[in-house]
C-alpha cells in the first residue's frame, strides 16, 4: 500500500508538471497565433513590428537573474505559480490594450512572466525526473508542442469566427490561471536550490562553441517561425488572416509529431544523422517559401520547417552537456545565454529588414544562417550513445 501510495505520487507529479508545460505552451501559442491579427488591428508598419516584439525577449532577459535568484530563495512549485498566474493574468489584459506604446509594456511583463514560469518548471521537471529510472523530460517538451499546437488550432478557429482578442486572450488567460490553482497541489515541493549568477552570462567553452551557435541559430529560426510565419503568409502570399493562422497551425503539427517522435528516430539513425536530416528539412523548408512565394508550397514549407527543428536544440543540448570539459550545468547555462541572444536579437531585426527590403530577403537571411548550421552540424563527429542517455546525464 506505501508502494503504491509512492507510485501514485509521482505519477501526479510527473501530470502536474506536465499540465503546467502545456499551460505555458497554449498561452505563448494563443498569443503567436494573433500577432497578424495584432499587426491589422493597431495598423504597424514591419519595423514597428519588430520594434514592438523586443519587448517579450527584453523582458525575459532582464528577468534571468532575478528568477534564479528567487529559485535559491525559494521552492521552483511556489516560483512556478507566481510564473504561471502573472504569465496568464498578463495575457488576459493583453486583450484590452488600445494603444502600442501599452502594448510594448504588456509584452515586456510577458517575456518576464513567461521567464519566471519556464526556468521553474524545468526546474520541477528535474525533480520529477529524480524518480524515474527511465528518461521523460523529453516527453514533457513534447506536451508544450501539443499545447503550442492546441493553441494555434483555437486561434485559427476564432480568427475564422471573426472573434476577436477581446474574447480569446481573457478566457485562455482565465482557463489557464483555474488549471495552475488546481494542478499547483499537485507539484513537488522542493528545497530552494541556490546558484551562481555568473553561470548564467558566462560564454560556453571553446570546445563546445560550435554547438552555442547552432542552437543558437535554431532558436533565431524558430522564433522567427512564432513571430513572423503569419505575417510572411499574409504579405508574401497574400494570404488571409484565417490561412495565416492555418499556416502556422501547421507549423506547430509538424514541430509536434517531430518531438514525439525523435527519441525513437534518434535510436534507428543515431545523433549525427538525426541532426543533419533535420537541418536539411529545416533549410529546404524556408527555401522553398522563399523561392516560391505561392500558398500550396508555403504549407508544404512551413510543415518541412516544423519537422526539421522539432529535434535540434535538444539534442545539442545533449550533445554539449556530454562534451564539455567544464561541469554539464555550467555549460548548458553558458549555451542557454547564447540561445536566448537568438531569441531577442534575430526575429525582431526581420521587421528591420522587411521594412528596408522586404519580408522575403528577411527569411532569405533566415534561410543562409540555416546553411551555416548543415555546415556546423556535419563536423560534428559521431556519437553511438541515444539522445535518452544524454537527456538523463543531464537532468540526473
């Protein structure tokens, strides 16, 4: 009976932290699949555009420090409900914003919401980790690309419904915030685990600098996908704001059944191999988009590009955390930083780019920063271990 009281524990756990990855992936997604709906409505020229979107990655960096200070103060399950019901109650208010200089305000406090939820329900998921024997943090990546999925599906139906963010933001906010107040019982109450701010700035090693740089670009193409896939559809291929979501929603079904199905792919063809397939698919899917700018070829694309980074970062990650020379946790700190310049420098410098040229160049850009990555990924040697041994040399 304690055997079982034991088991029935952490299988709770393990589907409270896996809710709160797929609380954080539907609100991100609720808010990605509007951003063309959000670029008619307050009228934003591309580089106002790309101005307005510094403000989430801004947040988010600002924010690092403080959230590891907190989570040396406090535990990651009370640090993950403040995440999760300020991430949410932002984006309930981002449904009433009427002018843009709010709007970047709104976005800068939910980059640093989405910062504090993240990092502490990784966190918990390491805890959770602590008591299978088995990998399973992958799968919880694999629930926020459902949830991610399920939110652009909502936001495709409601734009086809001509219902606007007024509705969908507060009742995805609200729905979101009940779920957290319930699964928080649920989470594992650990021990504050403080950690050395100079981690999380210092530059990744020489002997793993190769792979900062992919992830590095993986993460500019993929947020570049989150900001900018609509709108490209919408200027592009004079696509409505219904295709534009629908284009998007693709994008998320493809990057989903990727990650569901990567582990096993990874254990057929092994890393190296999985890595370059996936780069090329990535590579030809943004060309594709760019050298035919029709609908039909922008699906066929966006489900190509969706395929091709499902998989890259985390078995990087892996990668890194097993090659380096330092200890695996300051390196994948070091590699996160760099990452997260991907993240905040790259997508908003495409309204740049979109307004002094256009839109297409931009992912044309996009596209040669992939061609880099094909070329770092193939001098990276070969390794026979499964992508389910790096995962646990690094959350154990």
């Amino acid at each position: 009976m304690q055997i079982n009281g034991k088991y029935i524990t952490r299988e709770k756990n393990r589907t409270a932290n896996a809710i709160f990855f797929f609380i954080s992936g539907f609100g991100y997604a609720a808010w990605a699949s509007r951003i063309p709906t959000i670029r008619t409505t307050f009228d934003l020229s591309d580089s106002m555009l790309g101005t307005i979107l510094f403000a989430m990655p801004i947040g988010l960096i600002c924010t690092l420090p403080l959230t590891n200070y907190l989570l040396g103060k406090f535990s990651s399950k009370k640090i993950m409900l403040l995440g999760s019901v300020a991430f949410n109650g932002v984006l309930f208010f981002t449904g009433f914003v009427s002018q843009v200089w709010q709007l970047f305000i709104i976005l800068f406090c939910f980059g640093s919401a989405r910062n504090l939820l993240n990092i502490s329900m990784n966190a918990q998921a390491v805890s959770v980790q602590r008591h299978y024997t088995e990998s399973i943090i992958t799968r919880f990546h694999g629930i926020w690309s459902i949830a991610g999925f399920s939110g652009a599906a909502l936001g495709y139906f409601l734009v086809s419904m001509d219902i606007g963010i007024k509705w969908h933001f507060p009742l995805v906010g609200l729905a979101m915030i009940a779920l957290t107040l319930y699964q928080y019982q649920y989470t594992i109450d650990d021990p504050p685990q403080p950690k050395k701010s100079k981690t999380l700035f210092s530059l990744p090693e020489k002997s793993v600098l190769h792979y900062a740089i992919i992830v590095f670009i993986c993460m500019a193409c993929e947020n570049t996908m989150y900001d900018w896939s609509g709108v490209y559809f919408q200027k592009t291929m004079h696509a409505s704001q219904a295709m534009a979501t629908g284009a998007f929603a693709i994008y998320m079904v493809a990057m989903t059944i990727g990650r569901f199905a990567g582990d096993r792919t990874v254990n057929r063809i092994g890393v190296k191999n999985m890595l370059y397939y996936n780069s090329i698919l990535l590579t030809a899917g943004f060309l594709l988009v760019v050298l035919v700018p029709y609908p039909i070829f922008g699906f066929i694309g966006f489900l190509m590009t969706g395929f091709g980074i499902s998989c890259i970062s985390p078995l990087i990650l892996s990668l890194a955390g097993k090659s380096a020379k330092e200890g695996s946790a300051r390196t994948l700190a070091s590699i996160s930083s760099i990452s997260y310049l991907g993240f905040l420098v790259v997508p908003p410098i495409i309204g740049f780019i979109s307004e002094a040229a256009s839109i297409r160049v931009a992912f044309g850009i996009i596209t040669a920063l992939a061609l880099i990555m094909i070329v770092l990924i193939k001098r990276i040697k070969q390794d026979s271990k499964t992508v389910i041994e790096h995962t646990q040399e690094i959350a154990l």
